[in-house]
C-alpha cells in the first residue's frame, strides 16, 4: 500500500536519501535500485587473521603495523516500488505499471503497515489484515489474467493443462506458489514469472514503542495468526527507527540498539532473510589483496563456484582446497590449516557449504 514505510525503509537500507519519501500518495513513481552490503562480521574476522598472516609483505614501514586487506562483501539488490492499491489490477493508481516492476523481482519484500501514527496519510488503507489481503488480490487477479492469455494462445496440450489448473487454483484465491506441481511442471510454471510464485517476506512497520527484542516475537505470532502465513516469513522493523539509525556513526548504533535490546538493526535481519529467501549462500575467499564474500545459489558445486571469479576457472579447475569458516578463525589461517590438515582438497563436484574459505587450484 502507498504510505506505509517502504521509501522510508529503502532510504534507510541506502543510508542516504535516494528515494523520495514524502506523505502523499504515489510519491514513488519510478522505481528506485539500491545494491545493499549483506552484513557479514566474518569478512573482518578473516581480514584480521590476513593481515597478521601476511604480516611481513602487508607490514607499513615505519610502525610495522600489519595492514587489514580491504573488505568485499556479497550484496543484495533492493529495488523501491511504488505503492499498489485495490484495483490495481485493472489500472487504478498507476498499477499496470507498477505490477509490471514487480514482475522482474525475485522476491517480494511485502511492507504492512502496523503502526498507528494517524499523521501519515492512509491511501486505502485501513488495516494490516485488509491491506495484505488487498495486495494479495491484486497480484492474484494479474496472475489469472496472464494465465488465460496464455491459455487462450498455447498449442501444447500438457502446457494448457497446467494452465488450467492454476487458473482454477487463483480462482480460488491460491498464489500460484502454493500450487502443486512436479518437477518439470514446475520448471515450465517459473518460466511464466507469475507473480505469485515468487516468494514473499512479510515485513512489519511497527510502533517504536513496539520495536524491542522481547515484544518482536510476539508480534510476529500475532500477525503470522492474523494474516494466516507461517512465521518464517516475518521481519519486524520500525522504519522510523530504522531511518534514525541510518544517520548515526557505527558506535552510535551499537548504542542505539543495546537500549532496544537488539544485537542487530531490523534491516541486516531484512538484508539476511532476502539472501535466505533467495536462496543464496556465500563462500569466502582470504589474501592480503581482498577477504571477499562470494555470492552463489545454495547447492552450487565447487567448479561453479570458481565460474563466479573467473569463466576460465571452470575450464581450468584442478581443485578446491576448503577451509570451514570456523577451523580458519579457531586455527588462525590458511597455513596453519594445511599444517594441521584441515584444509581439505576436493574436486569439481563438492558442493559448497556457506562460509567455506576457498582457494582454488587452477591449470595453465
């Protein structure tokens, strides 16, 4: 719905004002892109470890300081798109428009609005539970008009079949990604990019007085009731908040959310669960030029994990040598690893776990 925190949110996850947020209806027209940094205190833990490692090619002269590798996190695309009200379907707002920015997501960050502050213009809203239903419908009605014209135009028997099954399905009110389908049905369906097939993170814009450790979870039990979906799904922020902190210095922050009683802020939880939902894990790599997080979907083996540095290392690969995350840190690098034996070489087809610190073994 229009007004209900999401420029305020987005500007928060930017730290600077790169979206309009105004109190008036619309104020979003275009869709605005952020990249976010994923938090990741390995990256630091790792870099530390690198610099003493490296310490006689890194040291600075004079004071013989070991010199920190810069930082390289993995990052989340965010993209802020205007509000959607009930008819959207059939154009009312600017809703065929805004559906059709939906459609390029790969996952929907929903934002309710369940604070009270009556100074903020509501524009069909009215409350979270009929606002989430709202938004639900709209995207089920454009889904059910993309699937009878594609019904209407398909020549392949089995393809109009599945159609028909999730025409009927949306008829009833069922997101297309609670549908049941096999495997290869289910390939063709994402093929479709309906927008009820994406998934979803509900995020609720909560009261500041609401926005602590101990109420979070009984917020989030309470709304996952009201809106009958599983809890999973939930983020709790106060945009408010959020948007306060974004304008603070790192200690500030840590300040900040200790009176809350928050380890961290409600958007690195956001930034997280958008990684989590998008099925995406990272794997490190550590030397004294770089300590980066790699970006790869859950399940990737190791040669394609060498594809996301270079194409050539997929042609190239010899081997993996892997480090867990934890053996590096609690070991205190790469050399000591190999010494003790806990970096392990494996070869094209070991599937990468999150947080594996790679070095890869390449051909000439």
């Amino acid at each position: 719905m229009p007004n209900v925190g999401k420029s305020t949110l987005f500007n928060a996850l930017l730290k600077k004002q790169q979206a309009l947020a105004a109190n008036y209806p619309f104020a979003t027209i275009e869709p605005n892109v952020g990249i976010v940094p994923m938090p990741d205190e390995r990256l630091v833990k790792l870099a530390e470890i690198v610099a003493v490692e490296e310490s006689p090619s890194l040291s600075s002269g004079s004071t013989g300081k070991p010199i920190r590798p810069p930082l390289r996190p993995a990052v989340v695309q965010f993209v802020d798109i205007a509000g959607l009200v009930k008819g959207a379907a059939e154009g009312a707002g600017l809703g065929n428009k805004f559906l059709s920015h939906i459609r390029e997501v790969s996952v929907i960050a929903h934002v309710v609005r369940a604070f009270t502050d009556e100074n903020v213009i509501r524009e069909g809203s009215s409350d979270p539970e009929n606002d989430y239903a709202v938004i639900q419908t709209e995207l089920i009605l454009a889904d059910l008009q993309s699937a009878q014209n594609i019904e209407s135009r398909s020549k392949n028997q089995e393809e109009k079949n599945i159609l028909h099954r999730i025409v009927e399905g949306l008829n009833t009110g069922l997101p297309v990604r609670n549908i049941r389908f096999s495997e290869e049905e289910r390939e063709f369906v994402r093929s479709l990019f309906f927008l009820t097939n994406k998934k979803e993170i509900i995020v609720l814009n909560v009261n500041e007085d609401e926005y602590t450790l101990a109420n979070i979870p009984t917020v989030i039990s309470r709304y996952a009731d009201l809106l009958q979906v599983p809890e999973s799904k939930f983020i709790v922020i106060c945009a408010k908040i959020e948007s306060e902190l974004a304008n603070l210095s790192g200690e500030e922050q840590k300040e900040y959310l200790k009176d809350l009683g928050l380890a961290t802020s409600g958007l690195e939880r956001l930034i997280q669960k958008a990684y989590e939902k998008l099925g995406l894990i990272s794997f490190l790599t550590a030397g004294a030029k770089e300590v980066r997080a790699w970006t790869i979907n859950k399940g990737s083996s190791a040669v394609q994990a060498a594809g996301e540095i270079h194409t050539d290392f997929m042609k190239k690969f010899i081997k993996a040598e892997v480090v867990s995350y934890e053996d590096y840190v609690a070991i205190g690098g790469r050399k000591k690893a190999r010494e003790l034996g806990k970096a392990l070489l494996h070869g094209k087809e070991y599937i990468v776990q999150d947080g594996d610190v790679l070095e890869f073994k390449i051909g000439g």
